[in-house]
C-alpha cells in the first residue's frame, strides 16, 4: 500500500487554475522527483501535501491521516495532515536568533510537546546526521548556506515524519556545496526514507530516484522509473523539457 496517496487534487489562485487534477501514489521508501517546467505547479503540489496551500478538491492521503478537501477541513485537521511530513525549503527558513540546536529542538518541544531532554539528544544525534555535531551553538549567520539547509533537513526530520518534502532544497545554494546537501539527500534515502523532491538536479534524479514525475501546466504528463521518463520518455512536452535543461 502506497504511503502518500493523492487523488483529483486542484488547486487555483484566483481564476489560475495550477494544479488541474492530481493522482499520485508513493510507495513507503520510495524516493520520488518532481519535473517541470518553472510554473507548472510543483512547488504548489508540494505545499499541498503539507497543507501550507489548501487545495479546492481533492484528498491528501499519508499513512493513516486522510484529509478530503472537498469538505474544507478545519485547522485541527490541517495540523494532522501537516504533522505527517517535514518540509525542506529552497531558501533555508532558520530562526535567525537561535542555535542549530535550538533550530531543530524547536519543533519537537514546542510544538509537539515532547520532553526537551529528549529532543535535545534526539537533535544533536540528526546535526550529526547532517554533518553538523560540532555546530550545534552556532547561530545559523555563523554558518555557510550548505549548512544552514543541512540544519533545515534536520529540523524537518526532528518531528519523525513520515514523509520528506524537499522544494528545490539546492537552487538557492552555490554550485560547490550543492554537493553537500544531495549527499546528505541521498544518505536519507538509503535509510530508506520516503521522500518527495521538486528539483532540476537530473543527476540526482537518474541516481536516486526510484520514479520520476514530470508536471506540465498543472497535470502529470508522464511518470516512471528515470530509465522511462528521463532516458526515454513517451512524450513530446517531457522531450522538449529535458532538451532545455539537459
Ligand atoms: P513551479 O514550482 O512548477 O515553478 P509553482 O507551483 O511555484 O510552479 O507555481 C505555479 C503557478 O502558480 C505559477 O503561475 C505561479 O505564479 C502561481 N502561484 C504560485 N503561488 C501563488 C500564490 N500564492 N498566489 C498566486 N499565484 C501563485
């Protein structure tokens, strides 16, 4: 059975509409790409499944929290939703005054109410995931863009989701600690992660991903394994897509 499983999902701003009816099923440990050209929705998609946009239709399904955005759901049920994934954005969103540390005790603590003692272990154990054990009191000014986002992958995995959300995680970062941060993407999904990355980084789609799936004008034109879709895809749009940016 699928972890993530979406279906007739539709989201518009205004009269645009962006996400035009999306089904999608993800297995557990299962590590997926999202493609497309800039606008097609992915980022949408995206903070759809974590409910930081609230599609018009639609169901959300991760694990066993099931939200059906035809019958707007209250904020209770947004929280549960939202509580299922870790998000990893392009741009890091650190608290600028707190530590790594306290960057990624924070969501555990206060927002999950779990014993500070314990998030404290739990967060010094994932900055050492990251590659981070000695900048646990470093402001997140005193540290290079590589690792304020490795801080960000561990505060989002600090809340034990059950799926990961990565949103171009290395867009914003220079070309020489990209590096760095798909390495630590792909040491999670060895582990055996379940995750969902927006990215144009097509080497670390053809190596990690287990399936690839491209987004165009808000509808999945064609999904498959990278061998399919990135290698030899079925369709014009797909082509025409990776001859720009390949
Ligand atoms: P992608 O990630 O594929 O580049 P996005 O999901 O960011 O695409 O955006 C899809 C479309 O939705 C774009 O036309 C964008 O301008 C529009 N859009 C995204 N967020 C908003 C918003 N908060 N308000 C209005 N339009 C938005």
């Amino acid at each position: 059975m699928s972890l993530l499983e979406l279906r007739g999902l539709r989201k518009a701003f205004g009269s645009h509409e962006v996400l035009r009816g999306i089904d999608l099923d993800v297995a557990p440990g299962s590590v997926t790409v999202l493609i497309g050209p800039s606008g097609s929705g992915k980022t949408t998609l995206l903070r759809c499944l974590n409910a930081l946009e609230v599609p018009e239709r639609g169901t959300v399904r991760i694990g066993d929290v099931t939200v059906d955005f035809a019958t707007r759901p209250g904020p209770a049920a947004l929280r549960r939703l939202r509580a299922r994934s870790g998000m990893v954005f392009q741009a890091h969103n650190l608290f600028p005054h707190r530590t790594a540390l306290e960057n990624v005790v924070e969501g555990p603590v206060y927002v999950q109410g779990r014993p500070r003692e314990e998030a404290v272990a739990a967060a010094h154990a994932l900055l050492a995931k990251v590659g981070l054990a000695e900048k646990a009191d470093a402001y997140p000014y005193q540290l290079s863009g590589g690792q304020q986002q490795r801080v960000g992958i561990a505060r989002a995995l600090a809340i034990r989701p059950a799926l990961m959300l990565f949103d171009e995680p290395t867009s914003a970062l220079d070309p020489e600690i990209v590096g760095d941060v798909l390495r630590v993407m792909r040491d999670l999904a060895g582990e055996g992660w379940t995750m969902v990355v927006v990215t144009h980084e097509i080497r670390f789609a053809q190596q990690v991903a287990d399936r690839v799936v491209f987004l165009d004008d808000g509808l999945i034109v064609e999904e498959g394994p990278p061998r399919e879709v990135l290698a030899a895809p079925a369709h014009e749009r797909t082509r025409q897509f990776l001859r720009r940016i390949l």
